[in-house]
C-alpha cells in the first residue's frame, strides 16, 4: 500500500470514529441512564430509605445566642460545673431585665446572663478554689460561698459573703488600653467556721440564717449580707441535725436531717417572735418546703423505698397525697402566685432507699417537669427534657423569677446551670394571680 492511500485510510478511521462518538454523545444527552439503588434488607442499617420513608430530616442548627434566631425553651446556661446559681433582676416594668448568675465551683469566676439574649460575661475574675456550695441573695447582689479550708492543720467548712457592687473596668495586660472586660466591684465579708447549714432569705431580701452547732446544743443567728456583726439569735435547740429554709422575711423553717429510717419534723420560726411551731412530724425521710407566704407545704416521706410527694394546708392543717413521686427539694414554689409549684419528677425511680442513696450520688433520676396548683391539689407536666434535644436532668436547686416566668436549676449529675421558660406552658387551669378590674363607671 502507497502512503497516500494508506493516509487516506487512516483519515477515513479517525472520522468514523469521531461519527461514533458524537453519536453516543447525542443518545445519551436524550435518554440519560438509570440510577439503580442498591436493594435494602429489613434490619439492615445503612444510608438507603425504604419504599415510603420521607429522607431524613436535616439536624438543627445549634443555637448561638446574639445570633437573632428564637431563643430556646431549655438551655444550658454554662458547659462547666458551678456551685450555684441565682437570679439578679433590675428596672421595672418595660425597662425590666432578668439575668442568671452563677459562680464557677472550680476558680470562682462569677458570670452574668441576660435571659432576654443568653448572651453570657463574665464579671468577676477573682478566684476563689474548690467551692463547694454557693447561696445566692439579696437579689441577686450577693452570694454566701462555701469551701473547705485548713484551720490549724485540719480541715473546716468554711463560709464568706461575695458582694457585689458596680461596675468597674478591667484592662488586658498589654500596652493598650482599651477595656476588653467589665467587672464588677466585689467586698468579701467573712462567716464564722463550721457553720453546717444555712439559708438566704428568698424573694430578695438582705437577710441569710445560718445554725451553729456545740457540743449538745444548736443555735441559729439571722444576719444581713453587708453586717453579718449585727446578729440576731432566733433559735436554739438540743438536737444538732436541722436544715433551714428562709420562704420569707417573715418565716425561718427548721427540717430535721432526712433519713428513710428516722421519723423527721418541721417547725417554723417567727423572726420576730422567736417563737418555736411544730408543724409536721412522725414521717420517715422527711423533706419540706414552705410557700412564701407560709399557707402550704410541700413534703415527701419515704413509702415503699421511694419518696411519696404530699401537700399540706398550714391554714386548714389538713395533709393531701399527690400523685407524684419526687422530693420537695425538687421543686420551687412561685413568687407571683404562691400557690403554684414547679416539681421535678423522676421518670422512674430506681430500687433503693431514699432519700439516703440519692444524697450519697449512688443513685441519679430523670426528670419531667410538673407544675402543682395547691389550692386545688391539681398536677400538670409540663416539660420533658428530650423533646427539647436535651440530655437527661437530675434537677436540684430550683427557683423561680419574681414574675415566674424563669425557672432556674442545676442539673445534679453534671453541675451546669440551665434555665427554662414558663410563660408558655402555664396550664388553663391556673386562675389569673392579678385580673385587671373593672373600669368604674362614671
């Protein structure tokens, strides 16, 4: 073969192999090939969705407060452990905020959360270590922290009082001088040792009780936040196990440690009276809280080896059962009406004797919210924790704002703050706490 025709040979190729593939170029830009997804087995895990399943529903972006998307219902205020927290309100009415304080339980640092944003700062960096337990008061301007420390090589509770005062600024330690941070000023007052319980007075006021404890005897001092010299001795008693509350200014409650094989008693205190009333008493594992304004009492006995949850009328002096199973310390009675409590309510309860084991941390719960009308006796749930992408709570330290639109708690296994918000969920039931009146007719 010449190399001409084998040249035009060669170009006859090239073109008809370019017819080719311009043809299946053009068939399959008409008819584009068919997907085959792979068969799926029943009890087969694996990305495929089954005939009639709906693809999966995109996870939720997390929420980043400042960002402008709706704040959540439940949030968890803090990522670390405190020890305690509280509420710190200011203004009134339309210029009215509520914020979350709380105290970290490893360095002390005090941290500050406008409920409105959830937008957290930090305004105080003083450290003080391993804090044990932190009481917040008088609105939120003070908290009581409490430690163990070494006095005369052993080792002693001790306690102080955290006030804090206005706002000052705090440079960063460079040469500029531009304040990265706002802190507040911080006067530290002193208690004396070794006192094993004390209280704050609820709804504000400048008032904590403590107990001291002798040989055979205890003694309790009510005290202001900024004086604690000027005290006032307001009980005295043989047996040395109380736990206090303060619902009031005008009530001290007294609690017998609980155990569920110890009958336990109540008695209320007159602050200004000093006078000493038995109010409940007889009842195994017995734990209380008092309304504030004294007319009931929420308590739970041990029955069966699981802590029964009852109500009782101060007025009437008659007992009611609820039927819920929970400790009183679980729960919160509310400022504006005082006749309602938010409760904490196990899911279920495991076998053991309570309240000892949970106490001790050898036994943790799972809890729902419920919400208790005492005039009534009726019970509500209000929240469960997982419909809102949370984690399972152990509830402790509950409180309500003055408006009881926040509840504050701290989750007992992990020790974080978390808020939630109530206004939604109040049920139908509840009567209105201030109906407006009538307009008079002129």
């Amino acid at each position: 073969m010449d190399r001409r025709n084998k040249n035009i040979l060669i170009a006859t190729g090239v073109l008809l192999a370019l017819l080719i593939i311009g043809s299946l170029f053009w068939y399959f830009s008409k008819n584009p090939a068919v997907v085959v997804t792979p068969p799926t087995f029943p009890g087969v895990a694996g990305p495929y969705i089954r005939s009639g399943e709906e693809e999966p529903a995109e996870e939720e972006p997390e929420f980043v407060p400042g960002s402008g998307a709706p704040l959540p219902r439940l949030y968890e205020l803090h990522k670390v452990p405190v020890a305690g927290v509280g509420f710190f309100e200011a203004g009134q009415k339309a210029d009215r905020a509520v914020s979350a304080r709380y105290i970290e339980r490893g360095l002390g640092h005090i941290f500050e959360t406008p409920l409105a944003t959830y937008v957290e700062t930090r305004i105080s960096n003083e450290t003080h270590h391993g804090l044990a337990e932190a009481l917040w008061g008088n609105g939120g301007k003070s908290v009581v922290i409490r430690f163990v420390g070494d006095n005369d090589g052993g080792a002693v509770i001790k306690s102080s009082i955290l006030n804090l005062g206005d706002t000052i600024f705090s440079f960063a330690r460079s040469t500029s001088t531009t304040p990265v941070s706002e802190f507040v000023r911080i006067e530290e007052v002193f208690l004396p040792d070794y006192i094993p319980f004390l209280a704050t007075a609820e709804g504000g006021a400048d008032k904590l009780f403590y107990l001291e404890n002798g040989i055979s005897a205890s003694a309790g001092h009510i005290a202001s936040f900024k004086n604690v010299a000027d005290i006032s001795k307001i009980f005295s008693s043989s047996f040395t196990e109380w736990l206090p509350q303060f619902p009031s200014q005008k009530l001290v409650t007294v609690t017998s440690k609980p155990s569920a094989n110890v009958p336990g008693y109540l008695y209320f205190i007159d602050p200004k009276t000093k006078s000493l009333t038995k109010v409940l008493g007889g009842m195994p594992g017995l734990t209380t809280l008092t309304s504030h304004d004294g007319k009931f009492v929420l308590y739970s006995a041990t029955q069966g080896n699981a802590p029964k949850l009852s109500l009782y009328d101060t007025d009437k002096k008659v007992s009611r059962e609820l039927p819920l199973q929970t400790l009183s310390e679980k729960c919160a009675w509310g400022f504006k009406n005082t006749a309602i409590a938010y409760c904490a309510v196990p899911q279920t309860i495991p076998k053991g004797t309570y309240p000892d084991e949970w106490y001790q941390g050898t036994a943790s719960f799972s809890d729902t919210m419920w919400v208790i009308d005492a005039a009534t006796g009726r019970t509500q749930k209000v929240m469960t924790p997982s419909d809102y992408s949370a984690p399972s709570l152990d509830i402790i330290n509950p409180t309500l704002s003055s408006d009881d639109y926040y509840l504050l708690f701290m989750n007992k296994v992990s020790g974080t703050p978390w808020v939630y918000r109530t206004v939604e969920v109040i049920p139908p039931w509840v009567e209105p706490i201030a109906p407006k009146a009538a307009p008079k007719k002129r």
